[in-house]
C-alpha cells in the first residue's frame, strides 16, 4: 500500500496596497534598503556591511518590506539574495527628494498638473 502525497495548501497572497507599500517605508532604514537595492539584487551579508545595522534589525526591516511586496528573496545556498520587487518606488523616492531645479514637476510627481512644494 502506498502513501497518500499531501500537497501543502495553497496560499494566495493578498495584493499589494498603497497603505501597506507606505506603511512599510516608513523607516528610514528601509527607505536606506530601497536605495541600495536600486542597483540591483544584494545578499544580506552587503546590506549589513553598507547599513552598519545588527543582524536581527536588518532582518526586521527585509521582513517588512518583503511582506509589503516591496521587495523579494531567493536563497542561494547558504546565502538570501534581495531586490527590488516595485521599482516604482525607489523613484517615487527620488522624486520627492529631488524636486527638478526649475521648479517643473516631475512626470513622477505630476496629478493633472498639480503639486504642492
């Protein structure tokens, strides 16, 4: 007689919601990992190095952006790789901290021609 295979449940993941996206920038230690990670994909071991962070306080702060969706994770043996899962929002973030020096609004930035500085 052989044994029944149980496949794991299924878990759909919920979308992604502005308020969970802001939620989770709201620390300017993961706004610091968006940055970093716009170059491209990071090993926890460099976000550590370049974030002069504890172990545990940068693994909270991955923590937040990857349940957010900001970002994703891929193991590599012994080592987790992360990037960027929403680009839009690094340059969300440039955006907001580098305002165009003619005072034009950047396309970013721009609601029908609106934006308060």
């Amino acid at each position: 007689m052989q044994a029944a295979v149980v496949s794991p449940p299924v878990v759909q993941k919920q979308p992604i919601t502005a308020d969970q996206v802001f939620k989770a920038l709201g620390h300017p230690a993961r706004t610091a990992i968006v940055r970093k990670l716009e170059a491209g994909e990071q090993c926890v071991c460099e976000l550590l190095k370049d974030l002069g962070l504890g172990w545990s306080s940068v693994s909270r702060h991955l923590s937040v952006l990857r349940e957010a969706g900001v970002v994703t994770d891929e193991r590599r043996g012994m080592q987790i790789f992360y990037h960027l899962n929403l680009p839009c929002v690094s340059r969300f973030i440039h955006c907001l901290e580098s305002p165009s020096p003619d005072d034009t609004p950047l396309p970013c930035c721009a609601f029908e021609g609106k934006v308060s500085r």
